[in-house]
C-alpha cells in the first residue's frame, strides 16, 4: 500500500464549483471519511461533509465515490489503491455546499404517508414470519443514496410524479403491516407514482443495508396496484360485488 | 461591523434536539389543542445519536420470564446505579416503560417476536430477566425512525441543522432560545414560553467513543449558562465492548446484545476472565464492572494484541448470528475484514453514556430554571452511578412524555411570552461571528483533539487524584487558549464555524466533569478512583450539584433522596425481587 | 449479465478490477436480446413446423394451428404467449429498459433530463401489469412443454434417450422454475396477504409464498437459462429438420 491517497474532492456550492486534489496520509482500514475528515481537520476547516455516527448507523454521509453512490464512512480507501478517488456529492439533489446537498424534498414527501392504523390496540399478536417481512424495511438508514441513484428523480424531473423507492419501501412497511387497516393504495396508483418506476434495480443495487427494495417492496406494490386498478376480471368481480368506489381494506384479498 | 439581522419564530414550546425523547416531548405536547410546538435538530431529523442505540429497550413485560414486573426492573436499576439515583424517577420509569414500548408498537414499531406472537425480550448486562425488547440489533434505529414519524404527523414544526447558542432568560425564566441555520448561517431567534432539552449526552470528549459527533453536550451546557444546575457529573459510562482495531473505527459500539446472545469474552491466554470479577453474572454483569475487568485485564499484561479483550460469538453458528446480529457481522465485515460468524474479534472499553446532566423534578422535568425541561441523556437522575443497558431507550421514551406533559402543563398554567432584550442578541451575534475576525486564530478541531487527549488521560476509565488535578490544570491553560479560536471560509456551511461552540460547550462540562470527581472520594459504578478504591456507604447518600456564576462552577452536595418504606423493602430479600418470588413461589 | 443481487447477506465489495465503462452491460443485453428476438422472427416467419419425430420445438407448441386446419405459419399463434410473457416480465423489464431504453444507461451515470419519461403509467407500456394474465397464458403453454419433453422419451421404435430429448427435458424444466419463481405468481400465492401467520400457524399460502420468494431470488438466473434452453432445443430441432445433423441417440 502506498503510504499516501490522493482524493479529488468537490468543493463549492449553489454557484458552482470545481474538484480539489488532496493528499492524506494512508492508514489501516480508513474509510473515505476518515480522509475527508483528516482534510477538515487539518488543510480546509471548512470542508462541508454531513456525517453523524460514521458507523454506517444514521445514513447521513451518503455521496458519490468515483461515481458510485456509497456511504462514505463505510467505504474503505484500500478499495481504490492506486487510484485517484473523486468525491461528489449526490447529484439528485440540489447541493448547499461542497459535500452537503439540500435533501429536505424528501422530508417533504414524507409527510404524504399515512401512518400505520392499528386494527387492534396493542400488544399486537404476531408471528415472526410476518414480522420479518416488513423487518426487512426497518433496516432503511434514509441515506437517501436510492433516491439518488433513482432515474426517475435524477433524470427525469420526476420529484413531482414519483416519491421515489426510499418511500415505497416506507409505504410497504405499513402496507404488509399484519395489523394495519389503512388503504395506501390510491395513493400509490396516483401521487407516489408508482409506475413511473420501471424496475431498473438502481435502488437495490446501492443500497447499503441490502434491502431489496424492488423485490420486495415496489414490485409487490406494483402487483397490488394491478389487482386494484388494471386486472379487468378482478375490477368487474368487484364491480359486481357491489363495492363499486368503495376503498378495498388491505387487510382483506381485493377479489372476493 | 455591519448590523446584523435575525429571523423570529414563536412556539409555545420548542424542543432542542430531535432523538428519541425531543420527539417523544414534541409528540406529547402537540396532543394538547392549541399548542404550537417546534423541534429543533442540529442534524438532520433521524440522524440523532438515538440511532446508534442496538440492543433493545428495557421494559418488564415478562413476555418470556413471568416473574419479571417492574419492582425488579426498578431494583436492577437502582443496583446498577449504586443508589445514588433518584429512586421516584426510576420507579416513575420501570412502571411506566411497558406502556411506552407498546405505543411504538401501534405507532409502527415491529419489534422481534416470541413463538407465542408477543414482543421478544433478550437478556442483557445486569438485568435479572430477558427485559430488552428488539429488533434485530438496530432498535435505536427503529425507535428513532417510528417517533420521526409519529412526529411529522402531528403537526409539529421541525428545523434542521440549527445551532442553537444561547439560551435566552428573562427575569429568571426562559424566554426562548437564539441560534443560527447551518445551511447559511442566517441568524434565528425562537422565542417560547417553554423549552425541552434534549440534547444528549457529550461523549465526544473522549477520543475513544461511541458517541457520534453531535454528543457534545449543546444542551447542558446552553443550560448551564442559563442557570441550570448539573448533578453527578463525574459518572461516564463506558461501554465494555467497543471495537478495536483497525484504527479509524477504533471505539465503535459493538453492542452488548452479543454478549446477551451469547458472546464470550476471553483475554490472550484464553481464559474467561470474568470469572474472576463477578462469576455469578459472568459476562452479563453490568456495565462498569465489565468494563473494568478488561481494562485491568490489559493493564496485566493479558490483552489482546491491540490492547483489549476477545469476544467470541462463533459458536453460535453463522445463521444464528446473521439473523439476531445482522449490523455486527456486517460492521465488522466491512470494516475489519472479518467473519464474526467464524472468528473472534478484539472489543475494549468505548465511552458510551453520560449519566450526569441537567437535575430535574421526577414527575415534570422540570429544572431549577423555570420554563425548562430536560430529558433523556441530558437529564440526570435515574441511571445513578451507571447506566444499565437498555434502559436509556425507555428512559427518553418515559421522560420524553412526561417533559412533554410537564412542558405543556407549564405552558397552561404560565405566562405569555417573555420579552427579549434586542441588544443581548447583537452582543450574542457579535460573539458567534467573532471566529471568523481570528483567522490566525486556534484550530478548533486541534483544540478538541487536545481536549479529548486530557480527558482520557485524566479523567477516563481509571482515575485519581492528583491525576485528575494535573488534567483540571491542562484543561484550565486549554480553555485560555481556546479563547482564541478562528476559522476561515464563510458563513455557509462550515463546519469549523459550527466546530468552536461544540467545543467551547464541551470544555465548560469538562472542567464539570473534572471538579466533581475531585470531589468524590470512594469509587461508585463507573467512577472508578485508584486512591480510593471502595465504595463507601456515606458517599451513598449525597450527590453533587453544579451551577454556574458569573463564569466559575459552584459545587456543592444535594442529598439523596430516601426511598419510602414500600421501595426499601425491595431491597431485602437479598436478591432480586421477582427472583425472590419466583423462588417463593415454587416452596409453597 | 447482470444476476439478481443475493443481497441480504453482506459482501465485500471486490474494486481491484477496473470497473467497466457503464455501457458495456446494456450494450451486452442489447445484443443478446436483439438477436434473439431476430431469429425467432426468422424462425416463426420462415417456418410452417416445428416437429421432426417425437421432438416439437417449443417455439410451435402446442400447435395452436394444426387444431384448426390452419397449416400456414403455425409458430405465429403460440410463440406470442411466451414472447409477451418475457415481455412483461419483472426481469427482463429491467434489461430491456437499461439495454434498450437507457433508462437509465447505468446507475452512476448522469444522464440528460428528458421529462417526457413516463414509466409504466401510459400504454403500451402500462400493459406490463398485466403481467399475471400472460402468467396464466404460460402456464398452459408449460403444461404442453412437459407433455412434448415426455413425448420425446418415445420413439417410433419405443423409448429411447436421444440428445433432443434431453434437451426438451432440461428447457421444461427450466421453463418451470422460470415459470414459478415470477413475482405476480409471488403475489398470488401469498404476497398479496398481509397477514401469513394471524390465526397463530403459519399458512399454506405463507409456506407457498416462502418457497417462491426462495426460486424468486434467482428470477434472472431461470430467465437467462431458459432463454437459452428454448433457443437451444429449438435450434437442433431446425437443424434436424433441415438434415445439417443427425440426432445423437444415447440408448
């Protein structure tokens, strides 16, 4: 190992910027952020990196590592021995200054979500094996990094159509609740814009607790978007059944 | 210098800090109609340090041991803390925190499941039953992420990345608080008839810590200016299992659920060391006494190659492991190119909790200043002289409510709002900048370097006296020094700026820190005193109090509160007391 | 070719290897899937039959046209089902939207803003969810699949293993995992149940579901293999027919 790393890392802000070179000394098992803070420490005091716990716990160092959307305190420098290692921030969001973007959008989007609606008062009766399917989206640290990584909110001004998979996972945590009583479905089918994904996988390719977000979170909701709202059969059943407008309960199957 | 300006909001009340319990008080005053209530976060909202909480939230359900209630919990908690807690509040505690984990359970929270579908309970450091209800090894996340919702949705207004500076006063009540937006360091007064603290613990003073960066204790210090006054400042928990090498994670939590799991600690020559410290609890002893142990097991020449201790979890078996302590295995894969599943690994003492803190009123949370609140790490008064694990997740959930409660109850029955004096905002605006006049000045990042260096030279895990003196000496030249502080660069977003108020707050709790444990001569809990190596019964009936004047910190001793009859009779069964029942039970 | 992620164990990120320019993996796809879908054009379009023997290709099965009298292009009313099948498929939307849309071309890359995107919200491409309905269309054809792969054990001098034989065995069933491990039959087994467990046991439909989730994991992987399987036993079936070789006859 070379004694030495070079970082190339993005300084500037809303008026634009350019990347910097810096050179740290290199030690066992740094992470990048471990390189960025002995630069903050000792060359740019005002170097701006969100971070909070650097044991990859809080999702708050979320940017862009040789164009890989990583987690920087979890991303080790001996990754990239030899190599020049460049340092951005996310580019989905609009960036404050250096490292730091402004990701309140998603704080807002998070408001949209109805919470869960307990069936019955608690303690809840529930078995492990419903539990450790929406435990799987308990892990989401809000790094943000799939939304970043999202097509449709990077490329395609999708910020008004499309909440993104951060919050399909969050919708499908409440949604395969065992114990919820609320209907996220209009929701999904309209304003979240669950269609606008085309299951590209982006999402669950840089996710750094490797939750499967679109096995198992977006494309289930997809299949219970299409028993609501394309599956003819089951909307004439329903049509028929007399439950013509009237919100489905998620707890029940749709057709019946 | 150019007139500066600053933008207004007004709240009734306002809670600094957004972990568990800020958002647990938010949550509870925004139930009161008519109240308008803001949270402000110097991060972003769910960074907070409760994230980094693993093992679980005690509370007695006895899901798994039927015994279990809360007389036990309240004695576990008044034995781990050496008595010198305050006995209302831990009852206040282990009665009410079954009722506060179940509300995250209908709030969303999906704790681990037994075989009959209740909440899973494992067993931890010094509780007498299977007490911690998780999820996984990240229930700090869970709470943290289910009250951030919780609280989004209920009509509380939420500032990120604000530093907050001063705490205003006005004819010795609070009048709000005054500080500036990280984003573009834009000034900000927010003015409130009552405030909560919730700022957390300081942590970040030890080198060798847990805690992530924003433990730098804001809160009690804002506080401690104000007129609040602190109490058992000497007691810092450290956590016998951080990680070790290599050395950019050095300090990382590895939680005691491994240990509760099943994990084994070993020292170089392959023996359970514990053994010989408390062989009766073994590895699940309580915290300071773990901690200890291995610190002296190093110390003999017995520590592993970067001076700690073996935590072995492997036999346990790869599946076993991955399902109950996914964010180990994946931490220390990551991080230290190792298999938990299959190898062991080096773990040594981490400064993790802060027990002193703000004094409050058991049943409000009231501090001495009227008009504030403290909950949570910045609070003082239940953990005593060592915290048991698990027990600050309920405690910011318990003491977060009733903040909240006490908060709002304030607010009702008080006054409007007190009146701000504009000029002690220009002198105050005029300090915040002044860093950026030095630019010669101090580097505040090297300055908490050295602050650390002291810290943990002098008044870490093993301390004495004169010891402690030469580190008060230090850290009195330090804080000159720190005097001096400069930063370049602007007013956007810097890191440096925001830098200086951390550590100018995390001195002033030093020399707290450093003082009180002059103070106390014996050793209790995680005060450990090589000069004075017992715990000593007279020293179990007073506690120390802090406060603030005119830039020097009076000392002075408090005493402890006496339990009532009912309470005192727990303690003489001479063992815990569902155990003792349990033990009655079966000679009838 | 991109597998789905086995991710919910931890790996160590290998980097020493110098990543690929981000086009080299759709370019892949496009290639691939763009000569398949060619020949199967040439193969449906050019040829009336699909049958020498006992072997039926799987392209002309089950013979949708003979039942009617109809003798001109039998391939075209039967190989629609398994194309819109993969067409609608969860896997290979997302090869064909990387590799053929550049939607995205990868996912570092920055790419240019074109709000005109739309997803699967508008037809045609909305006729993605009704992925189930050519689910059901598939199963039968699978069912005919299994029937040619046990027909072909059979020759006119009695049982017999031959190399077409076996390739008809292995694309059914890899067919049948591809088939079973797709995600709308996930959701009808099980997933679209909240509850597995409520009434304290584990469910039948929970155990279905599990067992699905487990082949579902390596959807890609079926989708892949199958592909090749059907191309493969078509190809020697066609070149039977065409006399280029002769059948391999193991016993």
């Amino acid at each position: 190992m070379s004694d030495e790393f070079t970082l190339k890392v993005w300084r500037g802000d809303k008026s634009g910027g350019q990347e910097v070179e810096y050179h740290v000394p290199a030690e066992t098992g740094m992470v990048v952020l471990d390189a960025l803070h002995h630069i903050q420490h000792n060359q740019a005091p005002d170097l701006a990196v969100r971070w909070n716990c650097k044991a990859a716990h809080c999702g708050s160092c979320g940017a862009e590592v040789n164009g890989q959307p990583k987690l920087l305190c979890k991303t080790r420098m001996d990754d990239y021995a030899g190599e020049t290692v460049s340092v951005r921030p996310m580019q989905t969001f609009p960036v404050i200054k250096d490292l730091v973007t402004d990701v309140s959008w998603n704080y807002q989007v998070a408001k949209e979500i109805p919470l869960l609606e307990p069936t019955s008062p608690a303690p809840f009766k529930m078995q492990q094996i419903d539990a450790d399917r929406v435990q799987e989206f308990h892990r989401c640290i809000e790094c943000f990094l799939c939304q970043d990584t999202c097509h449709v909110l990077r490329n395609h001004e999708g910020q008004q159509k499309y909440f993104g998979p951060r919050f399909m996972a969050k919708i499908a945590e409440f949604e395969m609740h065992p114990m919820d009583g609320e209907d996220r479905i209009p929701l999904l089918a309209h304003q979240a814009g669950l269609n606008m994904c085309n299951v590209t996988k982006c999402c669950t390719e840089v996710c750094p607790q490797h939750i499967r977000i679109t096995d198992n979170a977006i494309i289930p909701l997809k299949e219970r978007v299409a028993d609501r709202y394309y599956d003819p059969i089951k909307i004439l059943l329903r049509r028929l059944g007399g439950k013509k407008g009237e919100p489905g309960k998620a707890n029940t199957p749709v057709a019946n | 210098m150019a007139h500066e300006t600053y933008e207004t909001h007004e709240y009734d009340i306002i809670v600094i800090g957004a972990g568990g319990s800020g958002l647990r008080a938010a949550v509870e005053a925004s139930q009161v109609p008519g109240l308008k209530v803001a949270v402000i976060t110097k991060s972003l909202l769910g960074k907070a340090h409760t994230v980094m909480a693993e093992g679980g939230v005690a509370a007695s359900f006895g899901n798994l041991d039927a015994p279990d209630g809360w007389e036990t919990h309240f004695y576990d908690t008044m034995r781990s803390g050496h008595f010198i807690n305050n006995y209302r509040m831990a009852e206040i505690f282990a009665k009410e925190a079954p009722d506060r984990v179940l509300e995250l359970e209908s709030w969303g929270a999906v704790f681990d499941r037994t075989q009959e579908g209740r909440i899973m309970q494992r067993p931890f450091g010094a509780h007498s039953f299977r007490r911690l209800c998780h999820i996984g090894d990240h229930t700090g996340l869970e709470l943290i992420r289910t009250m951030q919702y919780k609280a989004i949705h209920s009509g509380i207004d939420v500032f990120q990345e604000v530093t907050m500076t001063k705490l205003l006063v006005h004819n010795g009540r609070v009048a709000g608080a005054f500080g500036y937006f990280r984003e573009d360091g834009r000034f900000v007064l927010f003015r409130a008839r009552a405030v909560v603290l919730a700022t957390g613990g300081w942590g970040k003073i030890f080198k060798v810590t847990s805690n992530s960066w924003e433990s730098t204790g804001d809160g009690a210090a804002l506080a401690f200016r104000a007129g609040a006054n602190l109490m058992d400042m000497e007691m810092v928990q450290f956590h016998p299992t951080g990680m070790v090498w290599p050395p950019g994670v050095r300090g990382i939590l590895v939680t005691e659920g491994v240990r509760g799991e099943g994990g084994l600690l070993y020292n170089s020559e392959g023996e359970r060391f514990m053994q010989k410290y408390d062989p009766e609890r073994m590895e699940l002893s309580s915290r300071d006494v773990v901690a200890r142990s291995i610190f002296k097991e190093a110390q003999a020449g017995r520590g592993t190659p970067h001076g700690g201790a073996w935590l072995d979890i492997s036999h346990k078996g790869p599946e076993y492991v991955k399902a109950k302590l996914p964010g180990m295995y994946e931490q220390f894969l990551t991080l230290a190119d190792l298999d938990i599943t299959k190898e062991r690994f080096e773990v040594a003492p981490t400064c993790h909790y802060t027990m002193g803190g703000l004094r409050v009123d058991p049943e409000t949370c009231a501090t001495n200043l009227p008009g504030l609140f403290a909950a949570g790490e910045v609070a003082c008064g239940l953990h005593g002289a060592n915290r048991l694990g698990g027990n600050s997740l309920s405690d910011l959930l318990v003491f977060g409510r009733r903040a909240g409660m006490g908060a709002s109850e304030y607010v009702n029955g008080g006054d409007g709002f007190a009146p701000i004096d504009d000029s002690e905002l220009q002198q105050e605006m005029d300090r915040v900048l002044e860093p950026f006049h030095r630019e010669d000045g101090v580097n505040p990042y090297h300055v908490h370097e050295r602050l650390q260096e002291i810290m943990t030279n002098h008044a870490g895990i093993m301390r004495s006296g004169p010891v402690l003196e030469e580190g008060l000496n230090k850290l009195l030249e330090l804080k000159e020094e720190a005097r001096n502080m400069g930063i370049n660069g602007s007013r956007i977003y810097n890191p440096g700026w925001h830098a200086v108020f951390d550590v100018e707050n995390m001195i002033l709790l030093c020399e707290g820190i450093i003082r009180s444990a002059l103070e106390r001569k014996e050793s209790r809990g995680a005060h450990w005193r090589t000069d004075f190596p017992d715990e000593l019964p007279e020293w179990q009936k007073i506690n120390f109090v802090e406060s603030y004047d005119e830039g020097k910190i009076r000392i002075r001793t408090e005493p402890v509160n006496e339990m009532p009859e009912n309470l005192a009779k727990l303690f003489t069964y001479g063992k815990a007391p569902g155990l003792a029942k349990q033990a009655g039970g079966k000679e009838s | 070719m991109a597998q789905p992620l086995e991710t919910t164990s931890a790996q160590k990120p290998k980097s020493s290897a110098k990543p690929k320019p981000y086009w080299v993996e759709p370019l892949i796809t496009m290639v691939i899937l763009g000569v398949w879908v060619l020949y199967s054009l040439w193969e449906v379009f050019f040829h009336n039959s699909g049958t020498y023997g006992n072997y039926i290709s799987p392209y002309f099965s089950p013979g949708v046209g003979k039942w009617f009298g109809w003798h001109l292009l039998d391939g075209l009313y039967v190989a629609w089902v398994p194309f819109l099948f993969r067409f609608s498929c969860y896997y290979y939307r997302k090869e064909y939207y990387r590799g053929f849309f550049w939607d995205p071309p990868s996912c570092a890359a920055v790419d240019k803003p074109r709000p005109r995107y739309s997803g699967e919200t508008k037809w045609p491409l909305a006729i993605n969810n009704l992925h189930r309905y050519f689910w059901y269309l598939a199963f039968i054809v699978l069912v005919f699949l299994w029937k040619d792969a046990v027909q072909a054990f059979f020759f006119k001098n009695g049982f017999g293993v031959g190399i077409g034989s076996l390739l008809l065995l292995i694309n059914a069933v890899l067919l049948t995992f591809y088939t079973f491990s797709c995600h709308a039959f996930r959701h009808m087994v099980g997933g679209r149940k909240d509850c597995f467990s409520c009434d304290g046991k584990p469910t039948t439909s929970y155990k279905l579901w599990n067992r699905v989730s487990s082949w579902n994991m390596f959807h890609g992987t079926w989708a892949w293999a199958s592909l090749a399987s059907v191309w493969a036993a078509d190809l020697y079936i066609r070149l039977l027919s065409m006399g280029v070789i002769h059948d391999v006859r193991l016993f």
